[in-house]
C-alpha cells in the first residue's frame, strides 16, 4: 500500500460514495473501486461496506482512515518544507487566538501581509484548552493564548502582562480590590476549567475569599451587554476593554498589585513550523520586544 492509495481511501471515507470520490479526484469509477478492492485484498480485511448508494467504514476501515490521514498530512507538511526549501516563502499562516484577543493583532497581519503577499491566513477563535489541542491535531501552528497553562509539549513567547479592570453599571465608590468586590455579582469573560477562570477564582481563593461567580460567559459582546443591563458586574484584562467603549458602564484598574493577566503566542515543539509561521514569530517578537520561554 502506498502513499497514492491512502489518499484515495481518505477520500472515499469522506466522500461514502465511490463515484463521488471519482470526481474529486478527478478519475473515473472502476479504476478506484479496483484500488480500494486491492486495498483490501492486501490487508485481508473489508475496509467498507454498503447500504444503498452509501459506503461506511469496518472497524478496520475507520482505523486505517485515522491512520491514513496522519500519514499524508506529515507527507504533505514534508513536501511543504521542501518547497519552502527551494522556492522561498509562501503558504498558509495558520494559527488561533484566544477569546480574549490581542487589540494589536490586525496591524501586525496588515504589515506581515505586506512584505509576504504570497502567504494566505486560517484564523481560529477558541478560548486556550481548544486552541492548545487543535494545536496538537495540527489545525494550527501557532495559537496566542492565555497563561497559565501548563505544558512541556510547548514553547512559547511571553507577549505581555495586564492589569484587571472592575467593570460595572453603577458607579463604585469603595476601593476596587478583590476583597471589596467579592461579594459582588460577577460574569467572568470565560467558562468553568478554562484557563482565566479557573485563574480568577484562584487569585480569590489566595486571599482567602469566594467569589460571587454568576455566570461564566466566553462571548464579549453578550457579557458587555448583560453588564450593561445590570445582571453583574465583571472583571477583564485590559485587553479586552474595549468591548466597553460604547457602553454605558463605570470601569476601574483594580488595585491588587500582583494581579495580572500574561498573554502570549505557543506552538508544538516536536512538530515543524513552517517558515511562514517562523517569519510571524519573528516579526511578533520585534513588535512587543517578547520574552522566549521553553515551556508554558
């Protein structure tokens, strides 16, 4: 079985249907329904079987389909790497941002895209836990996440700490500190086991308090809304400010010194990072003069 073959038999299990998977891959019928009847004659096992006009997979089928396509994304990254090699820079810059996203984010693509007009962009939103794994599947290559999560099958670049802000309806005439707001009903700008709530409730629980968490809410323009209509009051990195800037709502740093929020850009170790990924790197680097860590 060759690398040919694998890729004939992805498409036929995405596509269940042999004529269908013809057309993509622009062949006729009967030389790809030899090819998967080879297929199986080699291995011994029926790989699929029919109900209509449908194909789905054996047991054994759907095995070898996850196999196979691990087997030609790393033949296809292989190839990639050798154009890359020979030809210069071009390709897909594919890479995720975090919920909370980094404001400057547009202006660095505005200028990575003018010196490298070649290169094409997949961007992926997600909060860290999802980007990190879709790091690991390979949908990305690079993610900017927020800390901490806690890994060695990363490196990273510390790309900048923030302080926290007290965002509320009314005006607040206390000292904004943890401690005052604690009892106050809270919307984090993020979900329970995910990275900056978990990371909250800690920075509470080190102070000895429980916060009055009444909802956990990942899209900014419904937690800003439902602060501005007086559900709760929340707390957010200062990045993430502005999605109050036409809000009617009263906003202060809070006073905690140690309290800050890290932000920075991962991606896999022990995978190959494209020369597109490593120019971006590069020029992010230069744009916020970034700390390089080994592991997150």
């Amino acid at each position: 079985m060759d690398i040919r073959q694998l890729r004939y038999f992805t498409i036929i299990a995405e596509e269940k249907n042999i004529s269908q998977a013809a057309r993509k891959l622009h062949m006729s019928q009967p030389p790809l329904s030899q090819q998967l009847k080879q297929m199986e004659e080699n291995l011994g096992v029926e790989l699929v079987y029919r109900e209509g006009k449908k194909l789905h997979l054996t047991e054994a089928g759907e095995r070898l389909y996850h196999h196979a396509v691990q087997i030609t994304k790393l033949m296809e990254e292989g190839m990639e790497e050798v154009k890359e090699v020979g030809q210069g820079l071009k390709g897909a810059l594919k890479f995720g941002v975090n919920t909370l996203s980094e404001t400057s984010l547009p202006q660095l693509l505005f200028e990575f895209r003018e010196q490298y007009p070649a290169v094409t962009y997949e961007i992926h939103q997600n909060e860290s836990v999802q980007l990190f794994q879709l790091l690991r599947e390979r949908v990305i290559d690079l993610a900017i996440i927020r800390f901490p999560v806690h890994s060695e099958e990363f490196s990273s670049i510390m790309l900048k700490n923030e302080p926290f802000y007290f965002v509320n309806r009314e005006p607040w005439t206390a000292e904004v500190t943890l401690s005052t707001i604690s009892q106050v009903p809270l919307i984090l700008p993020s979900t329970k086991g995910q990275g900056l709530h978990d990371f909250t409730v800690q920075a509470f629980a080190k102070q000895g308090l429980t916060p009055n968490i009444v909802c956990g809410c990942s899209d900014l323009s419904l937690l800003s809304r439902l602060v501005q209509q007086g559900f709760g009051a929340t707390m957010v990195p200062e990045n993430a400010m502005h999605i109050f800037e036409k809000a009617d709502v009263h906003s202060y740093p809070l006073e905690d010194a140690d309290l800050v929020s890290q932000y920075g850009i991962a991606w896999m170790k022990k995978y190959f990072l494209s020369n597109v990924a490593e120019r971006f790197l590069e020029m992010y680097r230069e744009s916020v003069g970034a700390m390089e860590f080994n592991s997150l």
